[in-house]
C-alpha cells in the first residue's frame, strides 16, 4: 500500500519501458522550467547506473561555475536497486529507498521529478504508482508504440495492449486501493519529423485510438532538435538561452523549440503553473 497522505509535493513521473525516447532530457527541462516560473523542485534518477538526470544537472552545476552563472540546481537524489537476493526484502528495500528519498525532498519541494528508467523495475513500477503525474514520451515509432498496443501489420489497427500499458494499469489499481487520487496519465510523441510521412499519420491514428482504451491524454509532443543533444554536456535547456554567458546563439529553430516545450507544459495542467 502506498502512504502519501503527508506529502506536500506534486510528483512527476517520466517514465515508459525502452531507452531512448528523451526521458532524462524531458526531466531536466520540465525541472528547469519549474524552476523559472518560481515553483520549488527536486529530481530522483532512478537510472544507477546511467544517472542521465544527475549526470545532467552535473554538467549544469560545472557549467554555471566555470562561466559565472547563477544557476539553481535543483536537490536530486540517485535512487539505486537493492542487492538483496530475496524479491520479498529486494521489493521492501527499493520502496524504502524511495520512499525516503521522496520524504528528503517533499518539504523543499512544489514538484518532484522522476527520472525512470527504460525497463520494468519494483523501482520504477512504485514510482509510477505513487506519481500524481505521469509523462511517457514515445518516439514517432511502432518499435516504442509497442510498448502500449501491438497493431495489425496490415491495417496498423490496435489489436492487443501490451507490457507497460498493464503496468500503468497496476500502478492506478495500486493508488485507488490506497485511496489516491486517479493518476493523469499523459503520453507525448518525441522526435517527430517536421515532414509528413505515411508512418507520422498511422502513429498518430494508432495513439489517437488508444487514449480512450488506455484513459490516457495524447499530446503531439516534441520534434526532432539537433540542440537537445548539444545541450546535454553543458547542462543548459532551451530555457537557458538568453540567460547564460557564452552559451549558444539562440535561432529561430529553438524560439520554436522552446515554444513546443512550452506549450507541452502548458497542456500537462500541473498545479500551480497557470496561476
């Protein structure tokens, strides 16, 4: 059962089961545009062993150093897998451990993001349980559309839904048995070509079916933006632009990027970010 009746923090899961769709580099920007409209956060990456988020908000602190920024680096914990060989007492200890590290955060924060990882782990499945909020991004993909419904070859149809559509299912059934709110389950497109191909509407057609099956939201999400992956290694978003010295020239290209962020954390409709 789950025991959040104390908790002041709203919680933010980015989370789905395959690697390589932007979690981490959604996180730290919906981190650092929280941050700029005011709101307190933390950060948990619950990626030991690739820590991307803390890795992220490394390089942002030894960026601003080096260059004389003032920047707010939000409180972040790495959240690890237990050793333990028994699943009974592996499964107590990870919910202990993040358990404790939400406990750390809660009383500093407005929002609290996870960073989960691309996998099914007791971790990230508790996490999605206790999330308020849940962002799955999916590349413009049926590789990562898989995750959620598997189609007809021949007419792209929804046949089947599949591994981590049951998981959210057993996170809402496990936050409705300890009296929680219903989770907002948002799934968004990430990397989306600004071409229009064939693939582009079938993926959208397969989503747009499944968010009444699945009662999720389906936002349209982000394009595919060469910045984002030039961004990581200094650890500055796109909301950083015209703010940091000796940072990247802002262009046209990432006004519109910033404005797709923006507008996709507009459509997330968290507490407190429209007032």
């Amino acid at each position: 059962m789950l025991n959040l009746s104390c908790r002041n923090a709203h919680i933010i899961a980015i989370g789905n089961e395959k690697g390589g769709t932007g979690k981490s580099t959604i996180a730290m920007h919906l981190l650092v545009s929280l941050e700029q409209r005011g709101l307190r956060v933390g950060a948990i990456d619950l990626d030991a062993r690739q820590q991307s988020l803390a890795r992220y908000l490394h390089n942002r602190a030894a960026y601003a150093e080096h260059h004389g920024n003032c920047f707010q680096i939000p409180n972040h914990q790495v959240v690890a897998p237990s050793a333990s060989a028994d699943v009974g007492e592996r499964e107590r200890d990870e919910a202990e451990r993040l358990d404790a590290a939400l406990e750390h955060l809660d009383a500093s924060s407005d929002f609290i993001v996870i960073d989960c990882p691309g996998g099914s782990t007791h971790l990230a499945l508790r996490a999605h349980a206790l999330a308020d909020t849940l962002l799955t991004p999916l590349n413009d993909s049926f590789v990562d559309l898989d995750l959620l419904g598997r189609v007809n070859p021949d007419t792209y149809a929804v046949e089947q839904l599949s591994c981590y559509a049951d998981a959210v299912w057993e996170g809402r059934k496990l936050r409705n048995l300890s009296g929680l709110p219903a989770l907002d389950w948002v799934v968004c497109r990430n990397r989306t070509s600004t071409i229009f191909s064939k693939n582009r509407e079938r993926v959208d057609q397969a989503l747009t079916s499944l968010q009444k099956r699945l009662a999720f939201r389906y936002l349209p999400g982000l394009s595919e933006r060469v910045i984002y992956r030039e961004l990581f290694p200094k650890g500055l978003t796109l909301m950083d632009l015209t703010k940091v010295r000796d940072g990247p020239k802002l262009t046209l290209s990432h006004v519109a990027a910033r404005h797709e962020f923006r507008t996709l954390v507009n459509d997330l409709r968290l507490p407190g970010w429209n007032d």
